[in-house]
C-alpha cells in the first residue's frame, strides 16, 4: 500500500503500524486511525446489531489503545443493506453511541450509503506528543515480552460456533464475553503507554502469533516465547473438543489485550501500573532466532499465521 500511495513529507507512522500519525503545531501528532466492519465476515452467528456496532468501535479504539493514545473525536461511514429494519439501524446507532460514550470520546459526524453488505467503518482522531506514542519498531534485544490477559477464548468461542459445537446460548459465559463483548485495553495502554515502561507495543486483535511476528518484523529482532498464556475456559475447551489449546491461543484472534516489550528494568514499575495484570510471556532476541517457543525438548518456530475471517486459523 505505501509503495501505490507514497507517504506525505508531514508523515510520522505511516504503513507499517497500526496507527498514522502527521505532524502538526510544536511537538503533538494528529494520530489517526480507521478500521471496518463487514457483516459477512465479522459477524459471528448470535451477534446482535448493537454488539457488533459496539464491536467496531472496539477494534478501531484497541489500536490507539496499543499506541498509548485516547481517542478525542470519531466519524462513523455506514453502508446499510435494504432489508434493514428502524430497529437494527436503531440498535446500530445505539451500539455506536454506547461505545462511544464508554471510551470517552464523541461523534462528531460521518455518511451513511446503501450497501449490499453492512459496513461500518470508523475513523478516530487524537492528540498526542511524538515522545509519547509507542511503535511496534522499539524493541530490543533484552527486552520482557508481556500480554496484558490470558489469550484463545474468542478463537475458542468462534470455533464452537462455526463448527457448530455449541449454540450460542450454550457458550461458557468466557467464550460467550469474548465474542460478543469485547473491550480495548484502552485505559491500560494509556497508563502503560505513560510509565515510559514500554518499548514498543500492538494490539492481538490478529492473533498472538501473528502480533508477536509483526513485533518482531517491525523491531528487527526474535522474540522467544517460553510460556503461552492459555485462559481456562480454552483449555477446557480443548479438551472437551478435541483442539489444541496451544493452537487456539496463539492462532485465533478477535481479541483486543496488548502485546507489548517492556525495559527489563522497568518490569515491576509496569506491572504495578497496570495493576498485576501483565503476564510475562518470553523475551526479545536476536533477529536470527525468529519467534519460537521453547519447550522441555528444544525449539520450535512460531509460524506467521492468524484468525482469518470466518474460515478459522489460516
């Protein structure tokens, strides 16, 4: 994409992170993001309009949350099918405003269409100091690699549905929380992102693998990872069904917890700012280590692979 649209002289964080940021008056960015919601794929059967409304401010606000960064304004683009009744445009509207008012921040204005799939597509807008803002390309070598939770309940719960293990009123109420009430980390990554703990941060919503290789692309270095952080109701999940709850950590997504590298002296200061919740996951490495897993019986590579929409792990 940056080599079709080229990147502007005021550009900060262009292509490459989940966020852009220009430059603009003394030492602040405009920080931008957008990100869209598509019902055929990012609707899982049992989701009303609000949640999946409320969804898609979740994605858009889990990325700033990564950054370090609140969110100060929104605009909202809607392609809305015919078939759609006042209600489900009511619930629509209802789920966006929640969100909105949940995470701080106001609408300000936006567009709606006809579509011939539900579309909705959200644009955030922020202030932040260059200084402050934190890149997935700051890690390195030394560094402590942490999540901000336990990872594989929404792969879990999406799987259960898709493969038609369970309805979705027979989800656990784990499963059944990560996939129809998501929430960004937003007030701890603004906290953490403040600390000056952090080296670089991104959010999961790809999937753990997949966040912890782009981390690592970005940083140029290896990440070892030496303990995957499965939740319970995964596991259990797994071994009622027969999964790998390895695999359902590392490779579902459609969850919103921050990946991040953390000063190795500044651990424990992160850890209390973020109120005991971040897990220690591994440590950053050479570039040539690549990102592995390190088991009783040697080394193993992660593989570069996610959630992919609706189909499972890709």
């Amino acid at each position: 994409m940056e080599h079709a649209f080229g990147t502007a002289p005021r550009t900060v964080v262009g292509f490459d992170d989940d966020i852009s940021a220009i430059k603009t008056l003394g030492n602040k960015l405009v920080v931008l993001k957008t990100d869209m919601l598509v019902g055929s794929t990012d609707i899982p059967p049992g989701m009303t309009m609000k949640q999946a409304a409320r969804k898609a401010v979740v994605a858009n606000v889990s990325d700033l949350a990564a950054k370090g960064v609140r969110p100060s304004a929104g605009l909202v683009a809607l392609g809305l099918q015919p078939r759609l009744t006042r209600r489900d445009i009511q619930e629509i509207a209802s789920g966006l405003s929640a969100a909105a008012k949940d995470y701080g921040f106001p609408i300000i204005g936006g567009d709606t269409n006809e579509s011939r799939d539900l579309t909705i597509s959200i644009m955030l807008f922020a202030i932040a100091s260059k200084r402050r803002l934190i890149l997935r390309s700051g890690a390195r070598v030394g560094d402590i690699v942490a999540v901000t939770d336990e990872f594989g309940d929404a792969s879990a719960g999406l799987t259960a549905l898709l493969k038609e293990h369970l309805h979705h009123n027979s989800l656990s109420p784990a499963l059944s929380r990560a996939v129809y009430r998501p929430r960004a980390e937003l007030d701890l990554g603004v906290a953490l992102g403040a600390s000056g703990t952090l080296t670089a941060s991104i959010d999961s919503s790809d999937g753990l693998a997949w966040s912890l290789h782009q981390l690592s692309q970005a940083s140029n270095v290896g990440i070892e990872v030496n303990h995957v952080p499965v939740s319970k109701a995964t596991r259990e999940f797994a071994t009622r069904f027969h999964y790998e709850a390895n695999d359902l950590a590392l490779y579902g997504g459609e969850e919103y917890h921050l990946v991040v590298t953390v000063k190795p002296n500044k651990f424990l200061l992160a850890n209390k700012v973020a109120r005991g919740r971040l897990l220690s996951i591994g440590v950053v490495t050479r570039k040539a280590d690549g990102v592995r897993l390190r088991q009783a019986e040697g080394y193993s590579q992660i593989p570069m692979k996610g959630w992919e929409h609706f189909r499972g792990q890709a």
